[in-house]
C-alpha cells in the first residue's frame, strides 16, 4: 500500500466533537425520557391487572355528541370489603357510533358486571383495563440510547491510539478490526419501520380494504336520516372537519343505528364537510349496504375513489424498513464466500473495451440528489408531522401527553436536515456545470492521457477551480465501512477564467500506484474530481469514476493510438 499524499488528519476538532456530542445528546435524553415515560405508564397498566375483581351494577349509561365523534358516560356502584363506591367511566372521540351503541346496551342501566378495584385506594376502580399492545414501543427509545451512546463513545475514543501520526507507520485500513454494533443499531432502526409499517398498513389499508371488498356483496337495505352534522379536527396549523352522518335501518323487524359513511374516510375542508352534510339532511331516506352475517355493520357508500391511494403511505415504510433491514444484513449472509472472483482480472477483461475520447459521467447527477431527497423529505417530514400535530393539539389542550413531544425532537430534527438539504441541492441545480472529456479510458500506471473541460451556465460565478485524481483504499467488514485516501495528484488549480471556462491538460499516471480492485471487502477505487467555490452559493463538487488497469492487461497504448 502507498504512503498517503494527502495524509491530514480530516477527524473533527474539538469544537467539531462537542458540537455533534450535543446533537447526540438530544438523542440520548430523549431516549431516556421516552424509557421513564413509558415505563411509568407500563408499570400503572400491568399493576391495574392485580387490582381485586368486583361486581357492580350500572346506574347510567349515556350516549353524548362531541366535536370530534361521540362519548359514553357510564355511571356505576360497587360494594368493597363492606362499604359502598360510586364510580364512572368516560370515553370520548369515538368515531364509531356503532361501538358506542354496543357499549351503552352492555352496560345499560340496572344491568351487572365486573370492575377491578384498587385494594390500597377502593374508591378507584376501572371498568376495562388498557392494552399492552403498546409495550414493545418500549425499545424505541432504548434504540435511541443505544445509538447516540455508540456514536459518543466511536466519537471520543475513536483515535486514542493515534499519539504520533508523524512517526507511526501508515496503515492499510483493512487490517483495522472491526465490530457489529452499527450494523445492529442499524437493523434495529430499519426493524422499526418495518413493524411500524406493518402494524399501520394492517389497520390504515389492509383492514378497510378488506370491508370495502367484502361489503360489494352486501345487501342492499332502506335507511332514514336521523342526524348530520360537521365534526371538527383541531390540527397545528388550520383545522380540518368532517361530516357525520348518523343513519337508521331494520333487517328482520330489529332497528340498527349507524354512522359509517364508507371504510376509507378523511377530514378536510369546511365546505366539503357542509356538501356531505347537505346532502344527507335528517329525515331523508336514502339506501345503505349491510353485512347479512352482522347486521350491526353498514355503510352509505361502498365504492373505491381516487383518495384511497393515501393510504398506501404504510407501504413506503414497509418497504423503507425491509430495504435497510437487508442492507444491514446483505454482507452478513447474502455475500458471496471468500474465494469470490476479483474484478479487473484477465477473466473478465473481455468486458472492459477501451474508449477514446469518452465523455466523463458524475456518479450522481445534481437532479437525481435533489430528486431523492426531496422524496425522502417528503415521505419523512408528512410522517412526523402526525405526531407533532397531535402533541401540539395536546400542548394546547393542556393535556399531559404534550411531554411525548420531547421523544419526536430527534425526528424533526432529522427532518429539518433534510428539508434543508433538499433546498441546498435544488440551488445546485443552477451550478456551473462542467463537462470533461478523457482522451481515453481505462487508465493504466505510467499512461500518459489527455483531459478536456469546458464549463457551461456562468463560468465567471466560479471564484477557484481545482480538477484532481484521488485513490482511495474502502473497506467494509460486517457493519464497519471506512476509507482511506492513498494518493492526490492535481490536474489544475486556478483562478483564471479563461482557464476555468475552457481547458486542455496532458498528465501522467505514476508508475508506482496501484490498479483498481474489487473483492468481497476491500476495494481500490479510483476517481476524478472537480471542484469550484462559488461565493454565497453552494459550491461545486462532482465525482467522476475511473478505472485504472494492471499495465500487463493494456494491450494499447493511451495516447495517440
């Protein structure tokens, strides 16, 4: 391995390191505080399951409109170790009128069941316990912990060996060990949007959708208007509103009472709420669709519309979390063994054919940066904004559950980063774009080769123009991946313009370099690069991927074949 020719120590400085030691910080705390949080409230559900079973009657049972759907007040009394307690339950924002019925008739007035009393405190009792189901969500916030505490710890202690950089020998990256820690945090990360994904699709698609299909072989039932109102959504920034829609209809001489307009309903303006509304006054009899195998269920419409494509969203995170869960782990079990064939050998020679005068292509064209970004930010920012929407709705309704905030900065942070990287890389956009013609290609050690530029769009923008070659060393073992850069050799660097706009140079491949190489680890990567300050705008900076070939495997020489 060569020496390197560039060999500065390109770790951050101190200011660098308790900069981004506060941004993991943030993580790190908010993970902590997610785990106390949602351990207080794992420990308070599981405890109400030891609370002593006791008989009670229902006093009332009632069934309340409220902005956002219905409530159901039960009021009931129960006897404990010889004196008497009143108790009530509430639940309210229920969409579901059907529900709310189900559970008014189960508990109507007079009517006996059982209620979990609090031994220590009797005047405290529950009608139904809360679901556990949310007890793994535990491990997100200790995802959160394990990650920012790797990070720290890579950060401070990542060069504690490096005494003397002047007097240690350099060494080949790929004799540094390496440890899987990244590539679990990373598959736990990715795991998260996946079952994330999974749990959403399954109750925001999969569940609707089977209904919608099921009910086009519903029977077709007479029904009556009985109420129809505008429901209202507080949301961060506007407000969103939907109509409720609140219907009668018999099958076998019995009354059913429902509300279920069709499966895929959303909020959204006033007016489109007051149409819906208008539409269906009270007392107009229209028609319904019932399940003749449950006649509780029903709806007004069961036709597929256009909005339904919004609630393919749990899909990308399907398909987010298994991409990263297999990018983690496609070294681990899905790479070839180790005897694997190298690229740039004699067999495969046949596949690379020598080019004169090619036109060099970026590894990432500027459209395409912007273009993913812009989708990732898209997809992440419309995510998280869900959850902020809600704990600030709570902030402002003086709700405790306005702390959960504190567990969705890290994401909206990540989302600003990229909402700001979307917006520098749309300004690249409008960059100087230089186009660069090699006289031939591959390359080879000792070759001598020619390099043609021009700039196209505002040349005279570019304050300092700098064109070079870079080797560089990566290598990538179980989750580890680092580079190392072995040689630079300028090409130009100037603050002529008339250099900048348009230029020719001839340059040289020392003797002593090394090919470019592939196997299953280790890679010797060779690429051009060019770079351009640009004062109050975002700089240029463009890789071009060079191939560089054993002298024995040139059968021509470069120049003025």
């Amino acid at each position: 391995m060569l020496p390197d020719k560039d060999n500065k120590n390109k770790s951050p400085g101190i200011t660098g390191k308790i900069c981004m030691t506060f941004f993991l910080l943030i993580f790190f705390l908010a993970g902590l505080f997610g785990i106390v949080f949602i351990g207080h409230e794992s420990f308070n559900i599981i405890r109400s399951y030891t609370w002593i079973k006791t008989e009670f009657t229902s006093l009332s049972s009632d069934i309340k409109e409220d902005e956002e759907g219905y409530s159901l007040i039960i009021n009931y009394k129960y006897d404990f170790q010889g004196q008497s307690y009143k108790g009530e339950y509430k639940e309210s924002s229920i969409k579901d009128y059907s529900k709310v019925k189900n559970m008014s008739d189960t508990y109507k007035t007079g009517s006996n069941g059982i209620c979990s009393v609090n031994p220590s405190y009797p005047s405290v009792s529950i009608l139904k316990h809360k679901s556990l189901c949310f007890l793994p969500v535990i491990f997100i916030p200790l995802i959160f912990i394990f990650i920012s505490s790797l990070a720290i710890y890579g950060l401070w202690a990542g060069e504690k060996g490096n005494i003397d950089s002047e007097t240690v020998k350099p060494q080949a990256i790929s004799k540094k060990a390496s440890t899987p820690y990244g590539k679990i945090a990373g598959t736990f990360f990715f795991g998260i949007f996946f079952i994330a994904g999974i749990f959403a699709a399954y109750y925001l698609t999969y569940k609707p959708l089977v209904k919608l299909i099921d009910a086009q072989s519903w029977i077709e039932t007479p029904c009556r208007i009985i109420s129809s109102r505008i429901l209202t959504h507080d949301g961060d920034e506007s407000t969103t509103y939907s109509a409720d829609i609140l219907y009668v209809y018999k099958v076998n001489g019995i009354e059913y009472t429902s509300n279920r307009y069709r499966f895929f309903s959303s909020s959204g303006s006033y007016r489109g709420a007051e149409r819906l509304k208008d539409k269906y006054p009270p007392g107009r009899e229209t028609v319904c669709y019932v399940n003749p195998l449950n006649p509780v269920e029903s709806t007004i419409k069961r036709d597929f519309t256009k909005g339904m494509v919004f609630y393919l969203m749990p899909v990308i995170f399907i398909l987010v979390g298994a991409g990263g869960v297999y990018g983690c782990l496609k070294k681990e079990f899905l790479s070839p063994g180790p005897f694997s064939e190298c690229k740039y050998t004699g067999h495969i020679l046949e596949e690379i054919k020598l080019q004169r005068h090619m036109k060099l292509k970026s590894q990432t064209p500027p459209f395409a940066r912007f273009a993913g970004l812009l989708i990732v930010s898209l997809i992440w920012n419309g995510a998280i904004s869900i959850p902020v929407m809600d704990a600030i709705n709570s902030f402002k309704r003086g709700s405790g559950e306005a702390f959960c905030f504190l567990g969705i900065i890290p994401f909206v942070l990540i989302g600003l980063f990229l909402a700001g990287s979307t917006v520098y890389y749309f300004l690249t956009l409008f960059n100087p774009r230089p186009e660069l013609v090699l006289s031939c290609h591959p390359l080879s050690p000792g070759r001598t080769a020619d390099l043609s530029w021009t700039i196209t769009m505002n040349a005279g923008a570019i304050k300092k123009y700098r064109i070079y070659i870079e080797g560089r060393e990566e290598v990538e073992y179980d989750d580890s991946k680092d580079k190392h850069t072995f040689f630079t050799m300028n090409i130009i660097e100037t603050e002529n313009l008339y250099e900048i706009e348009k230029g020719k140079v001839t340059f040289t491949f020392p003797e002593d370099t090394v090919h470019s190489f592939k196997s299953e680890h280790n890679k010797i990567v060779w690429s051009l690069h060019v770079s351009g300050e640009i004062k109050y705008w975002p700089d240029i900076n463009e890789e071009f991927e060079l191939t560089v070939l054993p002298e024995n495997m040139m059968g021509i020489r470069c120049r003025n074949a």
